[in-house]
C-alpha cells in the first residue's frame, strides 16, 4: 500500500503502519457517559480535538481496550496514534501498555495529555518524565510503563476551593467564564503535541511554556 493510499484510508493499517517513527499520544479520562466535560476529563477532550484535525476517527479497538486513530496527517507525515484507554482513570496504565507494546512505541515517543491540579486553570505545560503529584491516572500509567520518562501536556485546572476535596473537584464541570478559557487551552494543547512532535520538546516548551 502507498503513502496515498494509507492517507486516504482506502484500508484500515493497523498492521501494516511502520513502526520505527510513531508517536503514541494518549488522553487520560474517565468514562465519557458519565464524566464528560469534567475537569478530570481534559486528556481525553485534547485527544478527540486532534482526532478531529487529522481527520482520523476515533474506533473501539477491544485488544488494547482503548479507542484509538491512527495517522499520518502529523507534522512530515509522521505516524501518531491517538489513544483514549477505556475503563476508569486509576487503570489508565494497561491499554496504555498495551499499545506501547502493540505498536512498539518507546517512553520517549510516548505523550500523556492530564489535567493538573498544580496548575492556574487553563494554564498549559509540557515536560518529560516527573512524579504523579496524586494523579492516579499517572501513577498507573508510569508503573506499567516502567518508569515516568513520557512526554506530558499538562492542563492546569487550579485547586480546589476552601476545603472542597480535590477527588471531588476533579470530577466537577467548570464554570462557563472557565470553560471558555479551558477551550482556547485545548486547542492550543493540540498545536503543542503537533509542535513536540515536529521540533521536539525544548522548541515547543520555549513555544507554549511562556504563555
């Protein structure tokens, strides 16, 4: 199968794809039906975005239990696999593991997209490798994986208010003034992994780190 033909999507290449270049990027979330638009949901809200801008449509993949997309509509036609693992945030690291081992991706050319508590609302971030600061979804992910040296694009979605327990707060919906902020971050989210992919992480963090 040419170039072409894989961009144009006359067959599904699930098998066929090259390996030796492909970037995973993976957006942690909880269920959709039950916590989308939450705070803790923001992952998941960046990988749909790409999605949509590769034109590359998100399917069930039972084997990974994951949705995922592959293609090559990146920066240089670099192959990316978008990735959004099923279940629950605190069991983000299996699919995770599954399609690193699937597709033969290395931690370095592996990217998880996560809110951040640390974070003002609506800031953007990125960074290779750290602690998962309470974040289960992490600390399941750098566990499978083997060690925390991934690419991260962190969304910051501040702390709790008062006393508000933060697994509570996470698993709130913004306000409309802060949702609209959030949704100019995710798009700016989405250029960044395009950026980390094409430059690499020093260009794009010196790109998106500063606003």
């Amino acid at each position: 199968m040419t170039l072409r033909e894989r961009l144009t999507g006359h067959r599904r290449a699930h098998i066929d794809l090259p390996t030796a270049d492909r970037w995973l990027v993976v957006g942690l979330r909880n269920p959709e039906r039950e916590y989308g638009q939450t705070r803790h949901n923001l992952g998941g809200d960046v990988v749909r975005l790409l999605a949509q801008r590769l034109g590359a449509p998100l399917k069930t993949t039972p084997k990974l239990r994951a949705e995922t997309a592959d293609s090559f509509a990146a920066p240089g036609g670099t192959p990316v696999t978008l990735v959004l693992p099923g279940g629950y945030m605190n069991s983000s690291g299996g699919p995770v593991q599954a399609a690193a081992n699937f597709y033969k991706v290395p931690r370095e050319r592996i990217v998880v997209v996560h809110d951040d508590l640390d974070l003002p609302t609506a800031a953007l971030r990125l960074k290779r490798g750290g602690g998962a600061a309470g974040h289960n979804g992490l600390k399941d992910v750098t566990q499978r994986l083997g060690g925390p040296d991934y690419h991260r694009v962190r969304i910051g979605i501040g702390r709790p208010p008062g006393r508000q327990d933060p697994a509570d707060y996470v698993l709130r919906r913004f306000s409309a003034s802060d949702r609209e902020q959030v949704d100019v971050t995710l798009e700016l989210a989405a250029d960044a992994i395009l950026s980390l992919v094409r430059d690499g992480l020093e260009p794009t963090q010196n790109r998106y780190n500063a606003r």
